[in-house]
C-alpha cells in the first residue's frame, strides 16, 4: 500500500493569443502540477508556447500537448466533422510544434490531452480517439493520454499501451451513472470554494464523490482538472490546495519523464 | 582532389494546402536529393506535411523544414516586421511540427531553409539571420542552415557551428558581383533547359559562372536549388540531371543523418 | 405560357487562393450565366474576389455571394457545430464582402448560394436554413437564395417572402425519391458529356429525369449547377451549352437587378 | 463664427475576437462619439463586429470601419510588404463586411480609419495612403477618412474629394514639429488625467499643445482617439468629458450621414 496519498492536479493554460491574454495562468500555474499548453488551433501562438513552456519549466510541473481543432474563432469548441486522418495529422502537428518548445526549454514533453469539442468527441467517438491515439503513438509512446473515466479514448489508450490517465473535474456536478452534468443544466457547475475542495479530498481518499441526487458514486481519477477560465476559479483552486496539504495527500505528475 | 564530384539538388515542396494543390511535386521529387517541406505557414497543411514526408522518405530523401512568416494568403513571400523573438518562436514552431511527421515516418529531418520574404531577409538582415539560427540552435545544433552565398544567415551559421550549406540556383541569372538578378529585370530567369544545364555543370565542376554582364563569376554552392513553380522548371531539371549524370557528377545530399 | 423557354446555369468560381489557383473559372465563366463567388472563409481572397467580380461583370453574369463555414483547410466541406448566431453573422460578414466588391465594380449583388457543407446542412437542418435565410433577409430581401428542391432551405426562404431558386445538379445520379445519389457510391457523377447534356434539355423541357433505377422522376429546377472542379467537367459544360442551344434554349439568369 | 465649439471624440472598439475579450469597450463606448470597428483581419471575429455595431447604435455613435493588414496574431501592427492592389482589396473587403452589419442594424457607415502599422504606412508612404483613399473611392466617395494632421493619408483624402478628418492623440506627447513622440521613448505617453483633459480642452479652444520641449505647437484636430487598451484609459477618457463639458464643449461626429 501507497505510505502517502498522490494526486495530480492539471490546468489548461497556455490560451492567450497575439495580442489577446487570458490572464489567469499566473495564478493557476502555482497550483497544479501538471499543464496542458494550447499548441495554436484553438490558443497559442509560437510566443506563448514558449512563453508558457518557460513558467512550466520553472515551476517543474509536467508538460503536455493540449490540441485542438482547427477553430481559432470557436475556441476550440465547436465539432468539426473532419476525418480519422485529418484529427492525426492535426494532432501531431500541434504535438510537433509544442515538442519543439520543450526541447528548446529542455524539458520533457509528458502527456497529451485533446481540447474541448475534439476531447468531447474522442470521449465517445471511438474513430475520434483512436485517430488521437495514432497521433500519440506515431509520435512517442511514452506520452501519457488524458482522457475521462470510462470514455472510448482512456480504453483506447490503454488497449495500445499507452500511459492512461483518467480525468476528473473538480468544480463539476456528476450524475449517479458517473458522467457529468451537462453545462447547459443550471446547476453543472459548483461554485463553492470549500465544497469543491471537499469533493476532492474525498475523491483522492475515498473513490467517491456525491451525484446530483444525492447517492454517492464511486470515482477513479488519476488527474483532477482545475478550471482557469471560470469565475472564482483560482480561490476554488487555493481552497483545493489548502484542504489537500490539510490531508496529507501530495499534488505531483504521476508520469515522471527524462529529458526529451 | 575528391575522386568523385557530388552535388546536391533542392526543392521545395509540400506546397499544397487542403484543397488547393500545386502539382509540381510528382515530377520534381524523382529528380532532387533534398527537399524543402512547407509547414504550414505559407502552405502545407499536416495532412500535406505527412504525405510529403512520405514520399521523400519513399525516395531516400533529405528531409528539410522550409518555415514562412505567418503569411498563408501571401504565401510568405511578403516581407512582414516581425520581432526576433517572434521569428526564433515562429521557426521552432514550424521545425517541430514538421519533424513530428518526420519521427512518425522515421526519417531524420535534416536541415532548415527559410521560406520566401523570409529567406530573402535573412540573407541581409542580421538581427532576421541570428532569430533563424537561435531557433535551429535550440532545437538540434545537428541540423543544417541553408543559405546565399555571402549572406549574413550563411555567416551567422557558421558562427554559431552549425552545419552550413551555401546554396545556388539553377535557373537565376547572376550579377558580376554574384548576387542575383532581380526578379523585377526581364532577364532574371534563365529558361532555356540546355542553357541551365550547362551552367550547373560548370557550377559543379568549375565553381563558375557567366555573369550578366559576360564576365565569369566564382560561385561555391553545396546545394542547388530547382524551382518547380515556373513554366518549364521540370523539364529544365530532368537536363540538369542528365547533363550532371554525363559528366559523372553524383547528386547526392551533403548531409547524411542518424534517425531522429 | 412562356413563348420561350430559358434556364440559368450557375457555377462556384473564384474559389482560388492567394498563389494558389483553381484553373477552371477561365474556361466555366463564358459557358454559365450566373455565378456564385467565394468570400474568403473556403476560398477566395479578396483580391481574387475583386478579380472576380470583374470577369463575371465582364461577360454580363448574374453574380451571387457563396458563404461558407470558416474552414480554409477543408475548403469548407466540413460541417462545423456553429450556432444559428454564428452562422447568421458569418454569412452577413461574407455578403458584404463580396456586395464591396460588386459595388467598387458598378454591378449588382443578385443572389446567395451557400457553399458546401454550409449547404449540405441548411438543406435538412432547418436551424441552419433559418440561420442563412435571417442574414440575407437582414442585408437585402431582393436578394435570391438558391437551394435543392424540397429542401429546408427553399421552404424557409419562400416563406420569408425572398426570391428562391430550386438549383438542380447537371452531373449528379438521382434517386428515385428525387435525392442525389451519395459522392461515396461508385454511380453518384455522370460523366459523359453527351448523357448529362440531354439530361439537362429533358429537365428543362420535360420536368423529368431518369432515376437511377430506371424510373423516371419529376424534377423542377430553377437553375442548373455545373461543377467546375470534377475532370471533364468543361466538356461536360460546352455539350450542355450546345444541347441546349439546339433545342432552343435560352440561358439566362431569372433575377435580373437593379445596380446596388 | 461658430457660436458653440465641437469636438469628436473616437475610439477604436470591437476589437475582441472569439473567447479572446478586451474588456474595455463597456466603458469606453458612453464616453465618444465614433467608434472604429475592428472587421476581423486583426481582431473582429463577425459575431463580435455585429454586438459592437448594435452596441454603438444603441448610442447614436458614428460608426466607421477600422480596416488592417491580416495579421490577427500581431494584431495588425507589424508592417505587412503588401502591394497597392492588396491593400486596395484588403480594405474594400473590410469596409464591405463591417457595412453589412451596419445594414442589418439600420445604421450608416460614416468613416473609415486604417488600423496600426497600415495607419502608421498610409501616413509616410503615398502608395499605401493611395491604396486605402481607391479603396474607400470605390466603395463610397461620403465615407470620411481618418488620418493624422501632416500625412500623406490626409492630403490625398482630401485631393480625392473625400471628407477628411485630422485625427489627434488625447495622451500623447508631441515633438516640436507637431509629430507624436515615439512610443519607444519613455514619455511618449501622459498618463496624469487631468493634464490630459487640460491638453484636450486646450486643442480644441485653442489649437494649440505644449510639446515635450516646452514650446507651444499648433495643432489642429477634428477628432481626437481615446485609446482604450493602455492602462489608466477610461480613467483619462472620463476627465476629459468632463473637463469638456466644463468648458462647454459638445462632443459630436462631425459627420452625420444619412442611412445607408
């Protein structure tokens, strides 16, 4: 048995573009443990990138590819029907070029998550996800895989032996089968800072976490994803922080990599 | 004395985007020992990017990043005011994303020319060349710079011990003081194939030109670079290939490379 | 009755790009009678737009805008999950652009076809159709909207009392319920040019086409659309052109306009 | 003589695009009396070009077009080496898509103001200024033309018939010959309030500014930019309509149109 408890606490960030910034990295980048950075489809240009890559390294948090569509305008967030082969090419591209950064930075890439629409679209989509975990094993099979609890994409991942790990959102309702509340129901997300850091530690401990309806539900995550564009997410994400070190449970990447 | 003359021949390709294709690859790929592969900044989209890749690497190849300005609509031929620091981001991003298809395919990518406006920067802008030349440093100080002959970018290059390759052009008509003539004159070009060929050979073998002017021009180039955008430029490339073959001139890429 | 029969014949033209080009407008723009120009988000600068227009000026064509989905890459036949807002404001944003150029040129903007995946989705989804129909109702009510037949979109554009026009396929198998026969099945493009011109005179004459199971299925098209991007889609054009002129066909567009 | 002083005061706002906000268009948009809206080559996606439209409608604002280079990632203020006939079309395109938005709203067009590094080009360089003054010729020869008291833009404006307004900085310093300070010196910008409302109410009752020497300079505006994205704007943009209002100025546009 694990002496201590480990959680890996992962934020999206990277997403400001040219002239455009988001302005919440410098707050959340403190707080996890693991990034993934927008290589440009949806976020991010080049500067950035580096930009972004530089605040990880310096932090030592782990480093992954976060791609999208093709969408700069949508944010990523919008479906586009393209083909099994046009999402690889486009995955390693971003895999590719955000690579380079962390080269140049000399540090590793370490993982992969896909972004937004094409994240939802790999989650049950199984030509979706297995063109994403192409993408990954063409490029380096030692890529982690972030995908969600009992989605297409993490069965995939595992059964090509890729390093899976599975998602789970801090600040989101769950439904007694395990799935999340749709953001188009009031009540998706949860606001309260000492609630949401609760919910965590009860994740981390327990495996279990209390549905809409009040049941409990078993939850497995190996990575909890800390909202950046949200209001009130960085004191959700301090209150995480506090209520973690106040248990015990250590926040690191479980996906020590050398040196790309 | 080198008991065998070689030369290499470039080109660039992979100068499609989506729907749009340009044509010229097909014929242009048997006929060089290098290739410049666009990355999607003035052209090549990733599917492109991966089916080049394929191709050169069916053909034994030398694979090379060809990186723009972010210019798609003007094909990267138009000189924008970038800062170095937006050029060194700019180049690493297109040098990584290619060679995410290189490492897929499992060729080495091996060397970099920048593209266009860019190129014909580098060549007199220091502060242009020294952004360029960062970004290959930090990259892999194992890829190759190709560049004019007495440019800055050339300069700079070997400055920085990076593996520097002086490169010439088939079908330019030279000025008594070895640059270019410019494309704006009525006789920038030189469309005659048997002419073309005659002066590659002579290029090769005697490292010298007819200027202009009449006059004969000393030229070193390691590499020679076959336009495929211009009317005729395939059939003036299958004479240069045979005139180098009649006189016994293997082409051949200067740059052998380990995988990646 | 009308003492003489007429047809318009439309095609999508200006679908170049910066250096990249098409190559068919040249040969399609003298055979048609409208046309339906790109505005930049599948194709289409504006600078080719500018072109464009003045070719289709030149030879007195009825000129139409041709949206899209924003989708450079995908030369917008992808379907994109964008909201009725997005659609509405996209496709206001493409008709002014192109209405720019109409008026820099002296000619009027008659009617708008939408492109491609755009097209494929107003004809089922009535969201779509309403979304395409409030932005062509907000810029301009005289402004014709061409759709398939039975199609949400021409129902849609009918009842908010704008001009539509049933456009019908010259190349394209038909199912016996009137369908197009799916681009994936093997029989879906006729390709003999003498076949799809006498198909073309006996949908014009007779209302009536031979399905591809034989029957014979009632079809009524206000105008024809005759691809410029299929091989042999120019010899296709000229027999249709001939056919109908034998027959004593008119070809002109039905919308004449005022100058905007 | 004028029984009541009037001054414009203007604004570039819209310059939002997709998820990427700005945030100070709320604040700003009460405050003046035209608006330059961004049309998407810079910022501007078509969704935020309609909002801002309807936005500055609500308010009785002067809308003009706010056309840039295309260079969304360096926000239209790196120079782009364009030729005359691109820029022609680049900004015929932008005026054409922003006027449809006005169109759909019921509101007039009134003016066009170049963006960033094409504004600061059109000022030096005659080709560019004569490229934008074609490109608003040909689309309507009411449209008024922003440019800078002195410039190339300003003088062939108004040799081309055009209304033609001198555009003044609120928070800028002067050099003794009337041009602005550089912004890569230190001073180039006032940051202090009420100098800058002081300095305001003194160009336009007085026509006169203190330069950065100490001499006074003549100075004569038609309309003055309130920059919206330096910090401490909205606090300098509410001192001046107060100090304006103090001294009896009316804040107008000085270019009522009647509706498209």
């Amino acid at each position: 048995m694990d002496p201590q408890q480990r959680i890996d606490l992962n934020a999206d960030v990277g997403e400001a573009f040219g002239n455009f910034s988001t302005g919440w990295d410098e707050a959340l980048l403190p707080l996890v443990s693991s990034v993934n950075i927008a290589c440009g489809f949806h976020a991010g240009d080049p500067r950035v990138m580096q930009q972004t890559v530089a605040q990880a390294a310096e932090l030592n948090l782990a480093i992954g590819a976060h791609p999208s569509y093709p969408d700069l305008v949508g944010f990523g967030r919008r479906f586009i029907d393209a083909t099994p082969d046009e999402i690889t090419c486009d995955v390693l591209y971003q895999i590719g070029a955000l690579a380079a950064f962390c080269r140049a930075t000399g540090v590793p890439l370490c993982h992969v998550k896909a972004h937004g629409a094409l994240y939802n679209r790999a989650a049950v989509d199984e030509a979706t996800a297995q063109a994403i975990i192409d993408a990954v094993c063409l490029y380096d099979r030692e890529l982690a895989v972030l995908a969600p609890p009992g989605s297409s994409l993490l069965r995939l991942a595992r059964e090509a032996g890729l390093p899976a790990l599975a998602e789970v959102f801090a600040d989101r309702a769950i439904n007694p089968d395990g799935t999340l509340v749709s953001r188009r129901l009031p009540d998706a997300m949860i606001e309260n800072p000492d609630l949401v850091a609760e919910r965590v530690v009860r994740m981390v401990l327990h495996h279990s976490v209390t549905a809409i309806d009040g049941t409990e539900v078993e939850i497995r995550g190996d990575t909890i994803c800390l909202h950046g564009d949200a209001h009130g997410a960085v004191a959700r994400a301090r209150a995480i922080r506090e209520a973690l070190a106040a248990a015990g449970i250590v926040v690191a990447a479980p996906h020590a990599r050398r040196n790309a």
